[in-house]
C-alpha cells in the first residue's frame, strides 16, 4: 500500500518502502541505537543478499493515509532503554511526518538486545 495526498500541484503518493527507508535512516542515527535487526530468520537472509537493505528492521502499515511503523533494534550498552525507545519514536515519527506530510499513529519499538 502507500499514502495519498492532494494539492493544488497535484496528487503525490509515497511508497510504503520510501516511507520505511525514511523511518531507517532516522532510527539508525538516534543516539544509543546499534543497529536495527530484523525480525525473523528469513528477512535477515533477504537483507544479507542486498534485498530492502536500507530499510532492515523496519515494518511499515498504512491505513487510510494513517502510518503505523515497527522497529527492531539493538541497542549500545549502558544506555537507559526507556529514553531511547522513546527518544526513537519521536525522532522516527518526526522525520516520517516531516517526509510524508501525513500522520504517524504508532511506531512501536521493539528492543531485541544490547551490543557494545
């Protein structure tokens, strides 16, 4: 699916992939964030033969021009996760916002460990 908007220019419509390489590139460069993982066994596999790389560890949902987004990541050791899980869904949601010009509903953050 992707997102719909209209202007006076015309109607632009944003990919769920633009959408989840937007998401990845400002997840990646919050502060405490190792790096994003995926999810299961198989996505790391399609990941690793160069397949959505830019967009690992982030799912993407659109409903009625409403964003739902998924994260999972790794974070660096000695961080409080509490503030970066939610230093990650303000900063994620922001850029997303900024990029689409359409509202974000939920980004979830699942942390899947830590790493030095």
């Amino acid at each position: 699916m992707a997102v719909t908007t209209s202007n006076k220019y015309g109607k632009i419509t944003v990919s769920d992939e633009a959408v989840a390489m937007c998401a990845y590139h400002a997840a990646s460069e919050c502060y405490g964030v190792a790096e994003l993982v995926s999810k299961g066994f198989r996505k790391s596999i399609t990941s690793f033969f160069g397949k959505n790389k830019h967009a690992v560890g982030i799912r993407v949902k659109t409903l009625d021009n409403k964003i739902f987004i998924e994260i999972w990541a790794c974070l660096k050791e000695g961080v409080q996760p509490d503030a970066v899980t939610e230093s990650l869904r303000s900063v994620v949601s922001y850029s997303v916002e900024s990029f689409t010009g359409m509202r974000v509903i939920d980004v979830k953050v699942n942390v899947v460990g830590t790493k030095e």
